[in-house]
C-alpha cells in the first residue's frame, strides 16, 4: 500500500496562509460534511477523536490527546494523528503530521472569518496568549492583513517577551483592558474556564476572534460580549452543543439560539452590517476542517 508520509517542516514550506482560506471556502461549496467527535475526559486530560467524510473529498481520521500539564514536566502538551482516506474507494492515501494539520487548520480557520468580517481598514491585532496557537495567529494574520501591527498580552509577562522577540516590531502588553481598547482585531488563544475579556472593555468597529475554548465547561469572554456582538462560528454542529463559549450562555438564556448569524455553510452571511458594529467568531475547528485542510496539503505535496 503506497501512502504518503508528510512531515512538518517539508509540508509547510509549500503551504500558503490566503490559499488555505480559499481552500475552505470552496471546501463549503461541497457537500455538507458527515463528523463524528467524541470527547473523553479525565480532567484536566482530554482525549478527541474527529472524523469527517465530504463527499468527492474524502474522509479524515484525527486523534488527539491534550494533556495541560506536560509543559510543566518537558513535555509536548498536545499529540496525535490525522489519517486522509479516498472518497472514491476508500484507500488509506495519507498520513500528515498532526502539528502540521492543527496549526494550519486552527489559525487559517480564524483567518478566514476576520478576512469576511473585520474592517477592511484594520491594523491592530491584539494577540491574548502567547503559547504555540498565539504564534500560528500572529503568522496567518500577518499574511492575511499585511500591514498589521501586533501586540501580545499574557498572564505570565516571560511568556509574551519570549514570544514578541520571535517577531520584531511586536509589542508587549501589561494591561489588557487598555490593550483592547486599541485594538481593531482581538485574537484569543488561552485555556481558560473563566472569560479573561469583559464585554465592557470594547468598542463599535472591532472583530474578536475566540479559538481557546474547546471543551464544554471553558469560555474566554464573558455574557456581555456576546450580547453587545453580532455571533458567527465556523460550524453549527461543533460549537453549539460541544464548547462552553456558546453552549453555557444558550443554556443560560443569555443568548439565543437566532443570534448565531451564520456558520460558513453560510458563506454569504459573513459580512458587516456597519463599519460600527462588533463582530465575534467562534473558531470550533471541527473534523471537516481538519479534512479540508489535510487535502490542501496533500494537494500542495503533490504540487509541489
């Protein structure tokens, strides 16, 4: 069985930020995707399987394994694998590294939303959390918003120093109310149960953009933010049932099940009403997108 084998560092050389956003809108001209996820905990642990199958793009297989405490001894805090199968007769085509898939997947994902929804006129991008995921954001809206000048804010201020020196020009913030008052993009990347941004700190104009919660019980904002925005995600079917973020507020009468504008089945949907107005994504980064992304590599291997 010839399968092919594609490894970090000789993958991403081939890979293109724009081109992956394309990637996925015509991805949702497809067929809408079959996913399976399953979820199992054993706190703070998580394991996640997702599979996806899109009609005449075929079927992927990612495993995960989210360990929060392996930093802290050395170790990888994420592992696992993403197995691309053929829609025509099912054959095991490929097997792309899982670092590769999540990075590209996750931050083209929140790129793609900010590129239909964030004024055109934006430059400042305030990156909150300054682990693996802050760094994918800072490379994918530098190539999506060229002009872009960033800052970075986190809890520990090592961190966020470690990180702006990998990228000059970036700044570091202490304060991160004042942060996101200056912004125009607010980027969130953190682990957190309790929402770290407080719907009273932003103003008319600004897109947010929420990737950090993944689980049932996490949320990076808080009520407010919500209701003063107008709310899209990537996909009905994996944020709204799965991920604290949307799931606790909905549960809570906080919001409402209609002011979910849009999924990007929706495509047409993600513009601004005005240049005034807030708009938030929730990236929930299903298994569809994981496909979707697994194909563009493995088309762009080929290509290459």
């Amino acid at each position: 069985m010839d399968v092919t084998m594609i490894p970090f560092a000789e993958g991403e050389k081939l890979l293109d930020w724009v081109g992956l956003t394309r990637a996925f809108e015509d991805g949702h001209k497809r067929p809408k995707a079959e996913i399976g996820d399953t979820f199992l905990y054993r706190d703070p642990d998580t394991l996640l399987n997702r599979a996806a199958w899109i009609d005449g793009m075929g079927i992927a297989v990612k495993s995960a394994t989210i360990f929060p405490g392996n930093p802290a001894k050395g170790k990888p805090m994420i592992g696992g694998a993403v197995n691309l199968y053929n829609d025509a007769d099912g054959r095991f085509e490929a097997i792309v590294d899982f670092h590769l898939v999540t990075k590209w997947k996750t931050a083209g994902d929140s790129l793609l939303a900010a590129m239909k929804l964030a004024r055109k006129d934006s430059r400042k991008v305030l990156i909150v959390g300054a682990g693996t995921v802050g760094r994918s954001l800072r490379e994918a809206y530098g190539a999506g918003f060229s002009e872009a000048e960033f800052t970075v804010w986190n809890r520990t201020r090592e961190n966020a120093e470690k990180m702006a020196a990998e990228y000059p020009g970036m700044r570091v913030a202490d304060d991160l109310e004042a942060a996101v008052a200056e912004a125009d993009i607010v980027t969130s990347a953190t682990m957190s149960t309790e929402p770290v941004l407080r719907g009273e700190w932003f103003r008319p104009g600004q897109h947010i953009d929420l990737i950090g919660a993944y689980r049932p019980d996490m949320r990076e904002v808080d009520d407010a933010t919500l209701q003063r925005a107008r709310v899209f995600v990537d996909s009905f079917d994996t944020t709204v049932g799965h991920i604290g973020e949307i799931r606790i507020p909905l549960e809570s009468g906080a919001i409402r099940r209609e002011d979910l504008v849009a999924d990007y089945y929706e495509m047409e949907k993600f513009t601004r009403a005005s240049d005034d107005e807030i708009t938030l994504f929730k990236n929930g980064g299903g298994a569809h997108l994981d496909l979707m992304t697994s194909r563009y590599i493995l088309d762009a291997w080929r290509a290459g």
